[in-house]
C-alpha cells in the first residue's frame, strides 16, 4: 500500500555572513527540523517534533537545495516511522541542530 503524506516548507536564514554560536554559517542552511506535526497520536506528534537533522557542517549555500534535502529527510522519517503518513511541517534554518 502506498504511502502518503504532505509536506509544508518553510524556511528560515538569518543574517548573511559570519558564524552562529553553533559554529554554523549563518549564510548558509544547516539544518532541517519538523516544526509541526497532524498525526493522530500525541506521542507521534511529540516525537515527529523532536526530529532534526544536521547538514553534515557543510551547509546549503542555495535555498533550493536545502528544502530538497530537508524533504528527502522528512520523506525518509516519514516512510519508515509510519504505515501512513501524515500532514507535517519542516524548516530549513542557518543553524545546527541543538
């Protein structure tokens, strides 16, 4: 049975130049986290909203290619947490996951 799911972007990148206090450049997209979650569940929402994904310290220069690889996370998340998926939303932010 295939799965589905629906995915909102949002995005976030602070001031160009210079680092984060993470060691992140804040011209750059660093990380990916869901920042809301549908799921039926409380528990599944409470952990769909503890995921977040680091860019490995190279960070994204293009905003383009951030949102494709955050939604290549959260596809990825998704399809293996779930049997069905559900309505979620993720950011791509200029800092490292904390």
């Amino acid at each position: 049975m295939r799965k589905s799911l629906i995915l909102t972007a949002i995005f976030a990148l602070t001031a160009c130049g210079g680092s984060n206090d993470d060691g992140s450049s804040k011209s750059t997209y660093s990380s990916c986290k869901i920042t809301s979650s549908k799921a039926l569940f409380a528990a599944d929402r409470s952990n769909d909203l503890e995921q977040c994904w680091n860019a490995g310290g190279k960070g994204y220069e293009s905003k383009g290619d951030a949102l494709q690889w955050c939604e290549q996370q959260v596809n990825t998340y998704i399809a293996n947490q779930y049997l069905f998926g559900h309505t979620v939303e993720y950011a791509i932010e200029s800092t490292n996951c904390t």
